[in-house]
C-alpha cells in the first residue's frame, strides 16, 4: 500500500507569500529528498504520488513551479504535460525521469517544460531549475496582474471616453477631436482628462502603451478614425503617426 507523503496535506515555510514548489512523483523517497532539498532553501513544497491528487489539492496564490516525474504508475507526466492548460495550471514544469532519452527531452521541451532532469540529479542544478522557474512565475504573474489592471480601467471608461482615448492615442489634436467627434474643445478636454485619469496614466507615452497592451494599435485605430476626418487634418495624424513609429 502507499504512503502518501506528510507535506502533501502541509505546507512549510516562512510566511503565507513564500513561493512553492509543487512535486509529482510516485516514489517516496524521491518525494522525500526534493522536500528536504526545497526546505533547505526555506521555500515550501507540496508532494503528491499522482496528478489527480495534485490536481486537487488548492494551490497557493504565489510564485510556483512543478517538478513532474515522466513515468507514473498508470499516467505518463509527459501526457498529463499535454493536459496541464486545461486544467488551469500554468506554473513552470521540471521533468525528471529516471530512463530518459534524446526523444523524450525534447517531446517535453517542445511541449513547454522548463528543464527536463534525469535521476540523479545534482541538487545545486535542482535548485537553479527552480528559482529560475519560480523567478519565471513571478514576471508572469506580474505581467498578468497589471494587464488585468489595464483591462479594468479601460472598462471604466465610457463609450466617449473611448472614442476620444483612441483619437488622442492616435495622435489627435484636442481641436481635430473635437472637430471630428463634433464637441466642443473645452468637452474633448474634460474627457481627456477623465480618460488620463481612469486609465492611471501619468503623460500620453504611457496612455499609449496601455492602449497598445488592450490592442488599440495605433496604425489600427488610426485606420478607423483617419476616412472620417476632414482633409486637413488627415495630413497632421499622419505625421503624428510617422513620427511615433519613428521613436517605437
């Protein structure tokens, strides 16, 4: 019968913002020795001796990464890799097998896993695969975080104060705005001014950037909004557009 392993039902380490390192493999005295190992750089660690029980258990909202085993008693970690997306799981995988080959590695690799260990492996290479993997988490996490952010601020902003954000991230004057939205100079600017400040955005160098981030190409948007504007204006967007492809 088999022992399922302390730390699958505990966790260690410091504080609540510790990053993890979540084990999958069905030998327990290789669940034994990445526990002690990832304990002893005073990160936490989950061990499981399946991916259903790994599945299962609620992972932490921080940092982590999977070091996965190839073979596993009725599963294959190379085919759980394959369905890992569908279950949510975007951490950083490591593989570790015990009979690996060139084929094997780079079925893995290809698939998307971090590094790939054969068995033995020298625990200071361990313990680089994992905190690059968890410093990998940590900007994806981050990346996630504030474009979320973006997203949510461009959500507050109301139908005009979109029209305008995508005029004047284009490259508009307040007056072509105006003229083109047919509003007032004085309107355009208040919902100028509301769309800098929904949007956190500190000068117009950096609305663009979260427009570009939400999609709001320039070139796209410029496409859009150039055949509604009057003749003379065509000309001014346009060099505003050169010249900001010119700096990118």
């Amino acid at each position: 019968m088999n022992s399922v392993p302390q730390s699958t039902s505990r966790d260690t380490g410091p504080d609540e913002h510790t990053p993890v390192v979540y084990v999958v493999d069905d030998d327990e005295s290789i669940r034994f020795t990445l526990q002690s190992l990832v304990r002893s750089v005073r990160l936490r660690v989950q061990t499981f001796d399946s991916p259903a029980e790994f599945l299962a258990f609620p992972k932490y909202d921080v940092p982590s990464c999977l070091i996965l085993d190839v073979r596993l008693r009725g599963a294959s970690g190379l085919a759980f890799q394959a369905d890992v997306a569908r279950y949510g799981v975007r951490m950083p995988i490591l593989f570790m097998t015990a009979y690996g080959d060139i084929e094997m590695t780079v079925k893995a690799m290809k698939a998307g896993a971090l590094d790939f260990f054969e068995k033995p492996f020298r625990d200071q290479d361990m313990l680089d695969a994992i905190a690059d993997a968890l410093k990998r988490d940590a900007a994806r996490r981050a990346s996630e975080a504030a474009l979320a952010l973006v997203l949510s601020s461009y959500e507050s902003l109301n139908v005009r104060e979109k029209d305008v954000m995508q005029r004047v991230v284009a490259g508009m004057l307040n007056k072509q705005i105006a003229y083109d939205m047919n509003l007032s100079e004085v309107t355009v600017k208040i919902y100028r001014g509301q769309v800098m400040r929904k949007m956190a955005s500190r000068n117009l160098p950096d609305l663009v950037r979260k427009a570009e981030v939400l999609g709001i190409g320039i070139a796209c948007v410029a496409s859009t909004i150039l055949p509604s504007l009057a003749p003379d204006s065509i000309g001014r967007v346009a060099t505003a557009l050169t010249a900001h492809q010119g700096t990118a």
